[in-house]
C-alpha cells in the first residue's frame, strides 16, 4: 500500500497522497481542524504516513493520537536519503521544511538554486552547483510585518492582495509597502547569488506568492516532492 505525506507547519496542515494530490488543507487555527482531520481520514487509502512538522511538538502528538490507525515517521535530516550538503554545523536545528524544499529542487535543478518560502516568515535558501546549502535568511513573514504596524491600532487587517504601487490610503501604505520590502529583499539575495533557477513556494496570501513569480517558478509542491524524494 503507498504512503501519505504530511506537511505540518505553524498554521496549517497539508495531507498528499503518493501522487501528489492534495487531499486536504486543514487550518489548525479552527477549532474543528482535529475532528475535520479524522473525518477526512475515513476515504484515505493508505495507513503510513511521512510527516514533516515544523509546529510545536504538542501539535503533533495530537495529530498522532487522533489517528490511531495510522503508522507515522517523522522526517528528520538524520534519516532518508539526502543529496545536499547542509552548512549548519546542526542541519537538525535547521527547519525540514527549509530541507525538504531544497533538496527537491535541487533534485530537479542540479545546479544552482534559490527557494524562497512564503509562510508566517519568509526565508530563503541558496544551493550552489555542487549541491552544498550555503546558507540562508529568515525575516518575518507579511502578516507579521502587517500585524507589528497594526496591533496596538484601530487598524484591521485586510485581506486584498498587495500591490507595489504607493498607498493612497493608510492600510494600503502598510500593505503595499511590506510587499515592496519583501521584493527588495529577495531581489537583492537573487542579484548576489545569481542562481540558475529561483523556486517560490510557501502558504502565504497568494497575491504575495503570485506577485513574487517575477522572480522565478511558483512550486506549492516542493515540501512533498522532497518528502517523496527522501522517503520513497
């Protein structure tokens, strides 16, 4: 019987079956997410699961206990088979979520490489050629950078995507100026690295996500390609 991949971050958990289908997105911000879960888990057609979890650990153990039924591993850079070279001195301090999606791109490319992820932080990896990780940056994400200018405000956060032109409004100014910072920031890291490929991926608002695919390929996918990938 084939595996399941789970993608467990901060705020969401992805559920994929072998081929890459998507079988649920579940918001661990509802306070139903656990009992849509299991529910949800009646039509799989599989009992192994991979996971990759980047959330506190009591967020996983209640993934666990509430699917019984189900054999998990956990991915970790100690098991699997990898092909990049991490820089950390730790690669287990660095987020598999950060490992995962390198080493599917780099699978993919073989050569050099960013990938820049979009979720509650954004960060950026860069592979060289030869496969080596050579480091990366993590800044908060765009609800971060919003929420750090509006808490304290009668300011509401606004869903509409993002533009680079200047605001004409206060909220418009936050907004569109936070996505002009994250385009400055990652156009600088691409004109230094000079990659041959730039991967986005992440669960960002996706007008952030969409206005960043001027500066490469939009992947939702890579988390589970490296998943599969490394454990097959």
């Amino acid at each position: 019987m084939s595996k399941g991949y789970f993608d467990l971050g901060n705020t969401s958990l992805k559920v994929f079956d072998a081929k890459g289908q998507l079988l649920g997105t579940f918001s661990c911000l509802e306070d139903s997410w656990v009992e849509d879960l299991v529910n949800a888990s009646k039509g799989w057609q599989f009992t192994d699961v991979v996971i990759a979890s980047v959330a506190v650990p009591e967020k996983l153990e209640l993934i666990i206990d509430s699917l019984p039924g189900i054999s998990f591993e956990r991915a970790a850079c100690n098991r699997g088979r990898w092909t990049v070279m991490h820089c950390y001195e730790d690669p287990s301090k660095l987020g598999i979520d950060r490992l995962l999606a390198i080493e599917a791109a780099y699978r993919e490319v073989k050569g050099s490489l960013v990938v820049i992820d979009c979720g509650s932080a954004i960060t950026i990896d860069a592979v060289s050629a030869e496969g080596k990780h050579l480091g990366g940056y993590i800044v908060p994400g765009f609800r971060l950078q919003m929420g750090s200018l509006l808490d304290g405000t009668n300011l509401r956060f606004a869903e509409e995507d993002p533009g680079l032109a200047l605001g004409c409004s206060t909220t418009e100014c936050i907004r569109h100026g936070s996505l002009r910072m994250i385009h400055a920031f990652c156009q600088s890291v691409i004109d230094e690295i000079n990659p041959e490929r730039v991967f986005i991926t992440g669960g960002d608002i996706k007008g952030v996500l969409n206005s960043l695919s001027v500066f490469g390929e939009q992947d939702d996918l890579l988390v589970f390609k490296g998943l599969k990938s490394v454990y097959a």
